[in-house]
C-alpha cells in the first residue's frame, strides 16, 4: 500500500515501525544489567515469578522477531532506494555505496560512543553485498536466501555440538584447563558471570562516560568484525529474504488477504509452539548455558524465521483494512534510525554511570516498566515531526552524509 499524496509504501513503514519499538522490549535488558541476562534470567537477578514469565513472553513472542522483521525491511528498503535512484537519473551504485558507508561510520559512533549492542555496523557491512544481487528475480533471491541461511544453520550446529560437549565435559570428574576456561566463556555469555567478572562488570557500567568509552574502544574494538562473522550470514539471509518479499509484493501489502492470512496461520502458531518447546528445554536443564546457546542459534532458527515471516503477514494485512494508528506506527517507521539512536541515548542515561545510575539496580522486570514509556514517546514524537519536517533528525543526517550537501528538512 502507498500513502496517499506522498512517495511512500505504507506497508514498509508500519512493519519497520513495530520493528524497532519490539527491539527496545528486549534491548533493555542489557542496558540495565549484564549480557548474559539477554539470554537467559539465570544470568542476573531473579529468575522467578514475574521476571521469569517476561523471560518466556519476550523468548516466544518477541526475542529475535523484531530484529528478523526489521533486516527484512532493510533488504526491502535497498532495493527501493536503488529502484528510485534509476527512475530519477541517478547512479545507483553511487547512492548504494554512500549510504552503506554513511551507516557504517553512524554505526561506528554509536558502538563506541553510545551502546556496544549496535547493528548498524552490522546492516552496512551486510548491506554493501546487496548491490551484487539488485537485478536477480524473486526466485534467485529466494533461492539465495536458503542457501546463505542452510549454511548458516549448518555453523550454528557444529558450534552447538561443541558447546553441548563442553556441558558434557565440565560435569566429569578432573576437567581440563581448556574445558574450565570454555565453560567460564559460555558463562559470561549466557549464563551468570562469576563473582569477580560481575563485580567488573557492575562498576564499568556504573562508571562515567569516558571510562566506558574507553573500555569499548580497548577492549571491544574488534567486537563489530566479530559480530559480522558469527551473526553476518544469518542477517544476509534475512535481507535477502526481504529484497524477494518487496520484489514479490509481499512486504509492499500488495497480496491479497487470503494469502496473508493463510501464511500467517501456518507460521505464527507452529513458530510459537516451537519456541515453546525451546523454553520448556531451557528450563529444564536449569538454565545451562550451552541449552540457551544452542536453543537461541540453532534451535530457534526455522521456528524463528516463520515467525517474522508471519508477523510480516499481519501486519500487511492489517494495514490493509486502515486502522486508525497506522498513521502513527508508520511516522515510528519513517523515523526508525532516529528512533533506534535515540533509544540508546535515552537508556544509556537512565541506567549507566553517568545518568541515573539503575544499571544491576533493578530486576528484568523492573526494567522492562521503562519500555511502554519509550513506545508511548516513539508514538507521540514521529507523526508531528513528520507534520512539519520531511526526515527524522537521523534520517536527515544519514541522507546529507551519503548525498555530500545538506538536504532540505523542512516540507
């Protein structure tokens, strides 16, 4: 669906809208205490009663469906933007590759300077490969997608055996050096920190800016390479999977409902009983590391890829009966790199060092009693924004950037 009166797909701004407010919901565990509470609510804090029951909410419903929607968008959105850039005269490539390195230097910024959980980086690098793929039909774009998320698939379960076989190992009498030092590793990633790393942990994140900065910029400098070698092929899959779905129609809303609704049945419930099953293994095995690791990466990945294939569905279809906040849901949409970045700053100050200090402070649920605030923000800010200004304060920035001279904000 197009807005009326304006060069815009509706349809990709409602789902990149919901996207990026569903992102927050789980993001905002670890800006309020350590990385391992992401994945598992053994990690830190209370891991019962009302923490545990967000843990399986978000686990089901959310975890990894909203970053998966919002890839999709991206794949849709760089086809879109080189489809306009042949219709108005311009280089394509040229309006490709300045973006993606305009994102790439945003996403630097924002690692360093703002939250060490950045994707743009992420986005760009994946990105730049796109261009290779601009003319290929819907089926070779699909084809790719499977064949780049099988290999994906196939990682993801060698790296889980050997984290199985480390869980194995750790729980025999006498175990190697190499086997304790892989054990404490797969801790501090998914499970709870040992004393003395959390007590690291807490006084960084409740430290000033620049010590922060500093940590990020000395021991994290690599991290955004290394993101790109573990979740790089999953996030091309992804974005593959949406170049198709705007080369289809799918994620333009131009399927007619039957066909959404009928997706949607045969992907959101079967998804959703998966990741149920996945919970249910995570907690039976007492919230062992190597469970949740491998339940997240290997486990979840088809359940997880029908699911944003279904909620894709529903939102389409949703948008095609015109509700009556999809003006305000697409306004988050047209506004996502402002809404994304802002959230990072926002939360930044309200649980590290140098804002109000909660980090490790408060419970999963207490931190997640910020996130309906942040939404209800998102919601109220974008639309009057847009009333007046024709990008979000990001979206001007990225845009001048990759076009070398600044470009009218004002309607």
């Amino acid at each position: 669906m197009t807005a009326a009166g304006a060069d815009r797909i509706v349809t990709l701004d409602v789902i990149r809208g919901i996207a990026v407010m569903g992102i927050f919901s789980v993001n905002v565990v670890t800006f309020s205490m350590p990385i391992g509470s992401y994945f598992s609510p053994a990690g830190y804090g209370s891991w019962h009663g009302y923490d545990y029951a967000l843990w399986v909410a978000n686990f089901v419903l959310i975890d990894g469906k909203m970053r998966g929607l919002f890839t999709l968008l991206f794949g849709a959105s760089t086809m879109l933007v080189i489809d306009r850039a042949l219709a108005t005269g311009r280089s394509p490539a040229r309006a490709h590759y300045a973006r993606m390195i305009t994102l790439l230097l945003l996403g630097f910024a924002h690692f360093y300077l703002i939250w060490f959980g950045d994707i743009l980086t992420l986005y760009a690098f994946c990105g730049i490969v796109l261009f290779a793929v601009r003319r290929w039909p819907v089926h070779w774009l699909v084809a790719g997608a499977i064949t780049v998320l099988l290999i994906d698939v196939i990682a993801m379960g060698v790296i889980s055996a050997s984290l199985m076989a480390t869980s194995a190992a750790i729980g025999r009498p006498m175990p190697t050096i190499d086997t304790l030092e892989s054990w404490r590793s797969l801790n501090e990633g998914f499970g709870a920190l040992d004393p003395k790393a959390l007590a690291s942990d807490l006084a960084l994140y409740r430290s000033d800016w620049g010590t922060i900065t500093h940590h990020r910029l000395a021991e994290q400098a690599t991290d955004p390479l290394e993101q790109l070698g573990f979740a790089g092929p999953e996030t091309l899959g992804y974005m593959l999977v949406g170049a198709a779905g705007y080369r289809s129609g799918f994620l333009t809303g131009r399927w007619d409902g039957v066909r959404y609704r009928k997706l949607a049945l045969w992907t959101v419930m079967p998804g959703m009983a998966g990741f149920t099953g996945l919970a249910a293994w995570i907690w039976a095995s007492a919230f062992d590391p190597a469970v949740v690791a491998t339940a997240q990466f290997f486990g979840a990945a088809l359940p997880r890829l029908a699911m944003i294939l279904g909620y894709a569905a529903l939102i389409a279809f949703s948008v095609q009966r015109q509700p009556v906040w999809m003006a305000r849901v697409a306004a988050v949409g047209r506004c996502a790199l402002s809404n994304y970045l802002c959230t990072s700053i926002v939360a930044g100050f309200v649980f590290y060092g140098y804002g109000l200090g909660l980090y490790g402070h408060v419970s999963r649920g207490q931190a997640w009693m910020v996130v309906p605030l942040f939404w209800l923000v998102m919601l109220l800010w974008s639309k009057p924004w847009l009333e007046r200004y024709r990008y979000g304060p990001f979206e001007w920035v990225w845009r001048s950037l990759s076009r070398g001279k600044l470009e009218t904000i004002h309607i």
